[in-house]
C-alpha cells in the first residue's frame, strides 16, 4: 500500500493562487524531503536563467511533474517496461486517503531571490484529500531553498533537508 500525500504550491503574496498535486506511493518525509533536495537541484538547470519561472506554482508544479518523470525512467532504465507515468500528478478531483500534506510556499525576497520555504504535515487522522483543513496537519519538517542569478544561471543556497 502506498504513503498517498498532496503538495500544496503556493504564493505568498497570494494564498488564494495555489496549485495542488497528488502523489500515490512514498509520500513519508524520508523520502520526499531529500527528494524535494534532488528537485530543487534540477528545477535550478531546467530554468537555465529564467529565475523567475520558480516564483509562479503553475511553473514549480510543472517542472515537478517532469522531474517525477524523469526520476520514474531512472527505474526503468533496462527496458523492462515501455511505459511510464509520473507518480506526481495534478490533484483534479483525486479523494484518496492522504497521510502527509507538503507545502511549497513561493516568496521574493528584496535581493530578487526566490525562496521556496518546504513544509511537511502529518494529517493528524488520515482523512480523504478533500476534508483536509488546516486544523488537521501537524507540522513535522520544515526546510528551504532560496534561488538566485548569478552570471545569468540559476543557483541555490538549501536549508534544512537533513
């Protein structure tokens, strides 16, 4: 059986400007903290040096998608199977049992970095996606990752993912 989870994506400055995703198996904190590590790496060259693309959920949401595809072919690398579908997927009208909540909160610091401050919520008692308020989820990890332009590539200090 899976460890279902949700990623929150959202804005700062807008908490109403949110994307949510679901994802299927391995949603406990030690695996998707250091694989939101892994994921900070690669949305930091997939970007090149378009910083601003990490400020905006849609975008975030995206790139965590193909990085959830790319890190599935990595499974399948010896032709075993010819097809593949990321585990990490828009949440649509998905109503499953979900025991961990992840937010990515976006903000723009006044040195124009992007942080991306990473929290992890157990759901206090396992409840389907759609009941899920605020009340229910217990914080249990939080890290960051602030992203910055330096000679026209994207670079990253991170915090926290240990």
């Amino acid at each position: 059986m899976g460890t279902r989870s949700e990623i929150w994506i959202k804005r700062v400055d807008r908490e109403d400007w949110i994307v949510k995703l679901y994802k299927h198996w391995d949603g406990y904190p030690e695996y998707m903290m250091p694989y939101f590590k892994e994921f900070a790496e690669f949305a930091s060259k997939a970007v090149g040096g378009q910083l601003h693309w990490l400020s905006y959920p849609e975008d975030v949401g995206a790139l965590l998608i193909a990085f959830d595809y790319e890190d599935a072919k990595k499974l399948y690398s010896d032709g075993t199977i010819f097809y593949i579908r990321p585990d990490i997927r828009p949440k649509g009208y998905i109503n499953d049992l979900i025991e961990y909540v992840y937010v990515i909160r976006i903000s723009k610091s006044v040195d124009q970095k992007v942080i991306w401050t990473i929290k992890c919520y157990r759901v206090k008692s396992v409840k389907e996606a759609n009941a899920i308020r605020g009340e229910d989820l217990e914080l249990e990890r939080e890290a960051s990752v602030a992203f910055s332009l330096e000679e026209n590539r994207v670079v990253y200090v991170i915090r926290g993912f240990d």
